[in-house]
C-alpha cells in the first residue's frame, strides 16, 4: 500500500501498472483505492491525480461505508442471536460434562461445564470453523462448475480471518475466505466464491469484470446485499 496526503489526512492505495493508455482509480466496497497506470507513469504524476479525485474518493469511500458492518461486539450469553447460513440461532447454555454445540429446535446449544464468554466463544468458534470448511468446499464446487467453461482449472482455497474482505483473490491464484462467510446465506458465500474466481480472469473491477459475474450469476446483487447483513464484530 502507498498513500497521498490530503489535507489533514490521506488515502492509502494499491498501484498496478499495465498496458492501458489512461490512469483509472477504483474505490472498491472494502473502501480500498486501486490505481492502474500505463507504465510509464511517475510517481508524482499518479499523487496529482489521486489528488485531483480526493474528493470524489472521499465520497465514495462514505458511500461504501455505509455498507460495512457496524454491529456490537458479541457477549455470548444465553439468548443471544447468531447466525448460521442466515438463519438466526438463540443461544442455549446447558450445563454438562462434555465440550459440544449443537443446532437443535431453532438454538445453538452449548454444553458446558464452563459458561463463561471466552468459553463459550471458542466452543461456538471451532463449530463454525468445522462447518465452514464443509460449506466452503460445497460452494466452491458449484462456482468452480459454474465456470469450467472459461478454463480456470481448479484453483485452491483456504479460510482466513480478514478484517474488511469477505474474500480474496492472491498473485498466486489461491482464493481466501473469510470464516465468518459460514453466517450468511449459503448463496451469498456462493457469491464470494464466484466473485473471486472472476478475479482469476479480470483481475480489477472495471465493466469487464461486472459483466463476466453476471453471466455466471445473474442475481449476484440479491445475494451479495443480504450478505452484509450477517457480519459481526467478536
């Protein structure tokens, strides 16, 4: 990441040069600011333009933020909801010998014999680890089927905790998921998977990139709205 500064502030950005004849700058959902410049761009050509747009990135930044979550954190006390492929689970504390969680008449049911909140919160935290590398692996079959066509072979994924990305596409190929995906409906981590994987082929977001998620997933806005619904601070 390099930054600009701007007034009392400044804006970070990511830079990728390439064969294009103009400067283009993307404001992403994640509010991360992308620069792709024709490569005999300078550095100081790249700042005046970044400058030149402050205001329009600013914006943009505000509009997108709107979209972030921004729920308490949770306390993991009994009666407390959380989610699992978008439907909401009450939390149920029993007190009991073993160490398991268990979705039973509409609650996550903890069995215990501690109840304290970090307790609780690493017993329901490996459960949806446990889960979301079934789901993921579910999911990302059916985005890998969906796009056999455009020969991307058969990239890998791994789960990793990210702090404003539901997913990520590396210089390598390999596609991140956020764990706490497994939350959302089981299409909008189909969305995630999709819209990664479209990356493998149109690296940035311009109209290029829209068009292909949308030939591979027409109602990819349904899902990716209801999506940032079931994010949450632990």
């Amino acid at each position: 990441m390099r930054e600009v500064s701007y007034g009392t502030s400044s804006i970070a950005y990511s830079l990728e040069f390439s064969d294009r004849k103009t400067l283009a700058i993307e404001v992403h959902p994640d509010l991360q600011v992308h620069v792709v410049a024709p490569r005999d761009t300078l550095p100081e050509q790249i700042e005046e333009k970044l400058l030149k747009r402050a205001i329009w990135i600013k914006k943009q930044q505000r509009f997108f933020d709107q979209f972030l979550p921004h729920i308490p954190t949770r306390e993991y006390v009994a009666g407390e909801t959380h989610y699992y492929l978008g439907r909401g689970y009450s939390l149920r504390l029993l007190k009991s010998d073993k160490r398991e969680v268990k979705l039973k008449n509409g609650n996550f049911e903890i069995q215990s014999p501690n109840h304290q909140p970090e307790a609780v919160r690493a017993l329901l935290a490996s459960w949806y680890f446990n889960h979301a590398i079934l789901k993921f692996k579910e999911a990302f079959e059916i985005a890998n089927k969906r796009m056999s066509h455009l020969e991307i072979g058969t990239p890998d994924f791994a789960i990793r905790k990210m702090k404003n990305r539901w997913g990520s596409c590396t210089a390598t190929g390999q596609i991140l998921l956020n764990p706490d995906l497994i939350r959302a409906p089981f299409n909008s981590i189909l969305y995630v998977c999709l819209h990664e994987l479209c990356h493998l082929i149109e690296p940035t977001h311009q109209k290029s990139f829209f068009i292909l998620q949308e030939s591979v997933m027409p109602d990819w806005e349904r899902w990716k709205n209801k999506l940032e619904l079931f994010a949450y601070s632990d």
